[in-house]
C-alpha cells in the first residue's frame, strides 16, 4: 500500500508539472473599422497570448501600424478584457489602450479610452496558442545578464565624457537592452528579448524578491523615459550624460543584488 501511495504522488506531481508548463489559450486574427476624428477606414489586427495575462496588440489601417503590450483579464465565460499602452506616443490620442472581447459573438471593440479618440469595431477568428511557462532557473539567469549588459555599457558611455559619439552609440546599446522599442537601428548587442519583456514573463517569484523586482521595474521605467526623451538630441550632451550615469549608478547596484539571489 505505501508504494501504490508513493506512485500516485509521483504521477500526479508529473501531471501538474505538465500542466504547468503547456497551457492552451488562442491567438486573435481580428478584421474591422478604425475610427479617429479625422478618417473610418477599414483596419486588421491580430492579438497574440504571452502567457495567461499578457498579449500584444499590432494595429493595422491607413498604411500605419500601431502595437500595443496588453494585461489580459479572462473571464469565466472566456470573454476577456485589457489594457495597455501603445508603444509609441501618435498625435491621435492617448497613449492608454482598452479592449474588450465577447466570446459568444466573436466581436471586439478597442477604446475609446479618455483622450484617446481611436476606436476600432470588428470580428475576430481564433487559433490554438500553446503556452509554454518559461522555467524560473533560466528566466532568472537572463534577467541577470541583461543587468550586466546594461550596467556595462551605460559605463562605456560615461568613460569618454567628451566624445559625443561614443556617449551616444553606447547609450543606444543600453536603452535597446533595457526596453527594445526605444532604438531604431540595428542589430544591437543585446537580444530582441529586452529587460522589460524578461521582466513581463516573471510573473511568479518569492516574497523575498518582490522588493527588488519592483525596484528594477522602477529603475527601469525611469531610464525607459530619459532615453525616450534624450537619446536622438544630439545636442543634448549633459542630459545624454545624466542619463547614462543615472542607468549606471543604478545598474550596478540593481545587478549586484540580483546577483546573490
């Protein structure tokens, strides 16, 4: 008996890692109508899964893409609500972003939310998205690299304080790594996966790391916007600078403590 007991636990344990690590949600193929105070046209957007509440959003009409990172509540009756923000500020509007999804009809509608004058109507198709929950060992250890990256290269571009160039080139690798969409050229030294992505896949982690969690968050959010302000004034050398030391001072601690963890 205690061995037909000790096969059970290690069944069901093997079921609920499965579980944990293969999740079924869809993926969101939507056609419709955007409008804004100045046009009605017609617009496609897809919606895809990251995890049980995070998607993003591309927006598609009149020739522009608009995308978007969303916080996903599902219902019980699987309609779902989000919000977010758009990546980048548009002169139609707010930065804010608000769905809503109706299961039993297929029907999406997008804002308006506040200032934000867009609003997009249609009908949505949906496809199998098998999640796989990224494992906590190997998301931890690349969080960790993309500190040192970040802390690395905002010191390369505060050793030559003089030289524009360089102040600038390796300000670019240090804002791409900390959030990708604020650089436009590359290829850059850092992945595509930036701090603030790895971060979004960290949903779960022990009480005594949510302190430092939310102090990278912090750190983060605040270099996401110097970099955004600053890093193509190119006439802008102290506040280029500013902006490099306060990443660096701030780096280097942030990495050190998330080292020891």
């Amino acid at each position: 008996m205690p061995y037909i007991f000790l096969i059970l636990i290690i069944f069901f344990v093997q079921i609920t890692n499965v579980q944990a690590n293969s999740i079924q949600y869809y993926n969101f193929e939507c056609n419709g109508v955007v409008r804004t105070d100045k046009i009605t046209t017609v617009a496609k957007w897809n919606i895809n899964f990251i995890n049980s509440n995070r998607a993003t959003l591309d927006l598609y009409y009149d020739n522009k893409k608009r995308s978007a990172d969303l916080r996903i509540s599902i219902q019980k009756n699987e309609d779902f609500y989000a919000n977010g923000k758009w990546r980048s500020q548009t002169t139609q509007g707010g930065r804010f972003v608000r769905l809503k999804f109706t299961s039993s009809t297929m029907q999406l509608t997008l804002g308006p939310n506040g200032n934000n004058s867009l609003r997009v109507d249609g009908k949505c198709k949906k496809s199998n998205a098998n999640l796989i929950v990224p494992d906590r060992k190997n998301l931890m250890k690349e969080i960790t690299n993309m500190l040192f990256i970040i802390k690395e290269h905002s010191q390369y571009s505060i050793n030559h304080p003089d030289n524009i160039d360089n102040i600038i080139r390796h300000l670019k690798h240090t804002c791409h790594a900390i959030d990708n969409t604020l650089v436009q050229e590359r290829p850059m030294p850092a992945g595509e996966e930036s701090l603030t992505i790895l971060l979004n896949k960290l949903e779960n982690y022990d009480n005594g790391s949510i302190s430092l969690i939310n102090k990278i968050k912090t750190v983060s959010n605040n270099s996401k916007d110097m970099c955004h302000k600053y890093l193509y004034s190119w006439e802008s050398k102290n506040e280029l600078l500013e902006t490099a030391r306060y990443i660096n001072i701030n780096f280097i601690d942030l990495y050190n403590e998330f080292a020891d963890k």
